[in-house]
C-alpha cells in the first residue's frame, strides 16, 4: 500500500539515493554533507508538513497512514543516513589500525631505513602526522553527524507522537531494521 502518488506535482521529492561509500568520500565528507542535508531536509525537516497531507487525504486510518509513512519514507531514510555516518565510523576504526601499524599504503611507499636517509625518517614523520590528522578530522566529523543524527531523530520522533499518538517509534525503527536483516 503506497500514498504517494509520483506523477502528483504536489508530491514531496523522493529521498536522496546514498552516494558510494569509500574511505576516501569520508575523508572529504563534501558528497556525504550534502547527501546528508538532503535527505534530512527532504524528510525530517518537513515531516510535520507531509504527516498533515496524508492526515488531512484520510482514506485510510491514522494507524496506517503513520506506519506505512514510517516504513516507506522516514526509516529507510534514517537508515541511509546511519548507514554511511557508520561506514565511515567503521573507517576510521581501519585508518587508526593502518596508521598505526604502518599499513597505509602512503606510508608503506614513504618508509626509509633512517640510517639510509634521515630526511626520509623526518618526511616519513610528518607523513603519518599528516595521517593522524585526517584521522581526527574524520572522527570529529563521525561524531558531529552521529549527535546531529541523534537531535533531529528525537525531534521526529516528537512530531510522529503528537501527530499519530504516542509509540515507542526508536523501539519501531529497530525492530524496523532488524527485520530487513
């Protein structure tokens, strides 16, 4: 059962489709921000103005109406979003342990016995402080977008209670992604 009509002019734009993931999209995230600032304008942002269209159309109850408004346009949409902020988590977890045991392919390429060169041992230095860094930079950015995920779910979750009664909708969207698995 699907409300939304595609060929409706009136309708609100389709979710953003995710971008490829790679650890190099998140190191510079420009793709994922903006995937991510779509997909929660085109949904979240106005999830109060979408409930009230299908609310106000009524031809079928409000029960169905929220859930099938749940399971085929917010869920799915906080599911993306979490999936590539958790991708890119995942590398950053892979990066550190690369960095650290000099896996990086840089750093593989950039390595010179000291004793042969010690102005390789120094560019190799900088090099893996240069790593470090962008490391940082992807995990600061991991946790800035996973409280910005948090504020604006608990924001939805507000709007989906006043407009179709009180449900433990985090609780639904677990279950919800538990049972795509």
């Amino acid at each position: 059962m699907s409300f939304w009509n595609q060929s409706n002019e009136d309708a609100f734009p389709e979710s953003p489709r995710v971008p490829d993931l790679s650890r190099g999209a998140c190191l510079n995230p420009k793709g994922l921000r903006a995937f991510l600032k779509l997909s929660r304008a085109n949904t979240d942002d106005v999830i109060k103005q979408r409930l009230n269209s299908l609310l106000n159309d009524m031809k079928h109850t409000k029960a169905d109406i929220c859930n099938n408004f749940t399971d085929s346009i917010l869920f799915q949409s906080w599911r993306d979003r979490l999936g590539a902020i958790e991708f890119c988590d995942k590398e950053s977890v892979n990066l550190e342990k690369a960095i650290e045991s000099n896996q990086e392919p840089e750093l593989q390429e950039k390595y010179v016995d000291p004793r042969i060169d010690p102005y390789a041992a120094r560019e190799f230095k900088e090099l893996k402080e240069s790593k470090y860094k962008q490391l940082k930079e992807l995990q600061h950015w991991v946790h800035n977008e996973k409280l910005v995920e948090d504020i604006i779910q608990s924001r939805s979750v507000e709007i989906l209670s006043d407009n179709c009664g009180m449900s433990d909708w985090t609780q639904q969207f677990k279950d919800w992604t538990n049972s795509l698995k």
